[in-house]
C-alpha cells in the first residue's frame, strides 16, 4: 500500500503536466476563431497566441520563490487555481485585454508547474523508482497535448462559440487537480531543510522508504547542516554548483535546438513545405501526437532500468540521422510527399525516448537540496527561453534560408549534443539525491 502512495502522489502532481500539455496545446484548434472574433491585426492575433508563452517564461523564472517560501504543496495550489481561472477566464472574456489577461496567467501555471511538479516528484520518490516518477510528468504533458486536440476536433462542430468551449473545458481537470492536492504530503525535505520539522518529515519518509528512512532523515539534515557551513553555498552561481549549473543550461539549450518546439508549433507549415494538402498535413499532425505519446510510455517505463545516460546517447544519434534524412529530403525535393512526415516522425520517435523523457528527471535530480528549486528554475527557464526564441524565429528562418539548411542546422546541434552526452553528462539512475549531489558537486 505504501508504494503505492507514492504512486498515487505522483499522479495527482504530474496531473499538473497534464493542464500543462492540454494548455500549450487547446490554443492551435482556436486561434482562427478568435482572430475573426475580434477582428484582429496580424500583430494583434501573433501577441495573443503567444502570450501563454511569455506567461511560462515568468513562471519558470520565479517558480523556485513561491516553491522555496510557501512549500511545493502550496505552490501547486496556486497552479491548480491559475489553470482554474483561465480556462474560465478565457472561455468567458468579453473583452481582448482580458481575454489575453487570462492567457498569461495560464502560461505563469505552466511555466511554475514546469518548476515545481518535477521537484515535488523527486524529493518523494525512492532513488530506484524516481525516473519513472518523474517521467509521469513528462508523460502526463504529452497526453495533455493528444487530448486537447482530440477535444479541439470534437468541440470544433459547436458552432460560433466553439473556441469558447475549447478553452473552457480546462475547468474540469482543474478542478479535479486542485481537489486533490489536499490528499498529497508536503515533500520531506522541504519540511526539513526549511521548516525544521523532523518528526512530519520521518512520517513520509517512512512511507517512502520504510527500511532506510531514519538515515534518509540523517542524510538529508546532514546535507542542510553541510550548506549552512559552507556561506558559499548560498548563491546557486556561487561557483560551488558549477557543475549541476552548466549541466542544466546545455541540457536545457540542446532540448530546443534539435528543433522540437519549431516542429511541433509548425508540423502543419512543415508539411505543406513538404508539398503535402492542408487536410494531410492536419492529418499527419495528429500521427505526431501518437507517435509522441508511445515513445514518452516505452522511455519511463524503462528509465530507470537502462538509465538516462543510455537513453540520451541512443537519442541523439537517432536525432542526428533523423534530421539529415529531413535535410536531404527538402534539399533533393522529396519524390513523394510523405517521405518528410515519415522522417519527421521518427525524429518525434527519438526525441521522445530521449530528451523528452529524461529532461525532467535529469534537471530535477542534479542540483543540491538546498538549491533544487533555484536549479530547476534555471533548467526550465533557459527551455522556455530558447523555445520562445526558436518558435518566434522558425517561420522567418524557413522562408530566408529553406527547409534543407534549417534541419541541418538542427542536425548539427544534435551532433555537439552527443558529444555533450558521451563526455559530460553523469549517470543518476538508481542513486538517492544526497548521493548524487555528493558525486556532482563535491567533484
């Protein structure tokens, strides 16, 4: 029963990666409709889509204040609220200002939700299982994604208010999600390292880990008494976390420079660059929901098994070759107009079993209890970051310089990526987070 409690909190707090997925995700089947709506200008309607956007670069960046202050649990009820009110915000505005008001607070939940839900889920999990824990995040994000497309095409024979009904069904998992937060602990070592409160703090280890939790309990308050002594320690950039730092920026900055978000943004422009109708281009869109999905089950149901490292080597060469097939295709004029969907799936295929799966579990382990929030913080906001710039940059990019030398380019990075993989990347599977910090930051 107390392993499935673990279980069982994991779910509920990876639900946040399900509002996450379905909120990035609902505004595609809506766009058009809201552009006719209120009748608005290019600018206008280009602000509007990516507002969220702009809201998930903020979250992430201060996601780590609101999960270090007031405690992960409380923070995830702020999340809950944020999706709550605008799925309710959006469906009901009467008004564009306020309409774009509640776009950005849906993106300020997903981009605190990208912060705190993976730290949550790491600092309950026991080091055996945490890979697969987290990875309910990543997988639940995914499935958000395929949801709110099927819900779009569902929804879409509503009539004018349809994009109403789109972006307000969000409510019903929100509220669902923000019920159930009640149910889930407060992660033990935020209880200990910034409350002090061993004995609340013992009760969940002891479910976490029954064998071995007064020593966890040991080694977690060792670590916080370690940090306390060393005043370099304060400063996540204080020199001291170098390592788990650079580790997170180039972990993060090679996740979108293989070109994930541009594909999946623009899967539908990319087709028809590719020569294919509008209605196959929709059509092979969904294929990459599907393809996205299977592959994020295959990668966390075997994580921590074969381990991260693994994972990621067997990814990038598959998004090296991936790519240059995409490449080669645009650059030769492919014969048949299915044979970029093709490539282009099976680069969802190896990015989901690799990057997609492990970037949450791999950024939410390497940093020190003291300064996990602050690290996840940096990991998720260099993402979104780059996934704003790269998503802002393809569709005048793809014009200038063609499809051919857009996805070499990509293909490149994914080379340096390799490299990265090979040379610097530790492995982490099967380690508590003590020992982990102990094998990264103390070396």
């Amino acid at each position: 029963m107390k392993k499935h409690s673990v279980l069982a909190w994991s779910m509920v707090v990876a639900l946040g990666g399900f509002l996450f997925g379905f909120d990035t995700a609902v505004i595609s089947g809506a766009e058009k409709s809201i552009q006719q709506f209120w009748n608005l200008s290019a600018f206008a309607h280009g602000l509007t889509i990516s507002i969220a956007l702009i809201g998930t670069v903020i979250g992430s960046l201060v996601g780590s204040r609101p999960s270090d202050y007031f405690g992960r649990k409380n923070t995830l009820y702020f999340v809950a609220a944020a999706y709550l009110l605008s799925s309710l915000g959006t469906a009901l505005a009467d008004n564009w200002y306020i309409f774009l008001v509640f776009r950005l607070l849906g993106g300020l939940g997903v981009g605190i939700s990208s912060v705190t839900a993976p730290i949550y889920i790491s600092e309950v999990s026991p080091a055996h299982r945490r890979g697969r824990l987290v990875g309910l995040f990543q997988f639940n994000v995914v499935l958000g994604i395929l949801i709110s497309y099927l819900s779009n095409y569902l929804l879409s024979q509503g009539g004018e208010a349809s994009w109403r009904w789109m972006l307000g069904v969000q409510a019903f998992p929100s509220i669902i999600f923000l019920v159930l937060i009640y149910f889930i602990p407060e992660s033990p070592r935020w209880l200990i390292l910034k409350r002090h409160a061993y004995d609340k703090a013992l009760e969940i280890l002891r479910i976490i880990n029954p064998l071995n939790c007064n020593e966890e309990l040991a080694a977690i308050r060792k670590s916080g008494k370690d940090m306390q002594q060393d005043k370099s320690s304060d400063g996540l950039f204080s020199g001291k976390y170098k390592t788990p730092v650079i580790l997170a920026v180039l972990f993060a900055f090679f996740n979108q420079v293989s070109g994930i978000n541009a594909i999946i943004y623009y899967a539908p422009r990319i087709f028809e660059m590719a020569g294919l109708g509008a209605h196959s281009s929709l059509l092979s869109t969904v294929g990459i929901g599907m393809v996205n999905f299977i592959f994020t089950l295959l990668a966390i149901n075997i994580i921590d098994k074969v381990g991260r490292k693994t994972l990621m080597l067997i990814g990038s060469v598959g998004l090296i070759v991936s790519l240059g097939l995409v490449a080669f295709a645009f650059l030769g004029g492919s014969s048949s107009g299915f044979e970029i969907p093709i490539y282009v799936m099976l680069f969802i295929a190896f990015f989901a079993f690799s990057q997609g799966a492990v970037i949450w579990v791999f950024i939410s382990e390497i940093f020190p209890n003291q300064v996990r929030a602050k690290g996840q913080t940096l990991g998720s906001s260099t993402h979104w970051v780059m996934a704003a710039l790269i998503a802002f940059c393809f569709p005048y990019l793809a014009e200038s310089f063609g499809g051919a030398n857009i996805f070499f380019f990509f293909s490149a990075m994914m080379v340096l990526q390799l490299v990265f993989v090979w040379k610097m990347m530790p492995e982490t599977k099967g380690k508590s987070l003590e020992q982990i910090e102990t094998g990264i930051v103390m070396h």
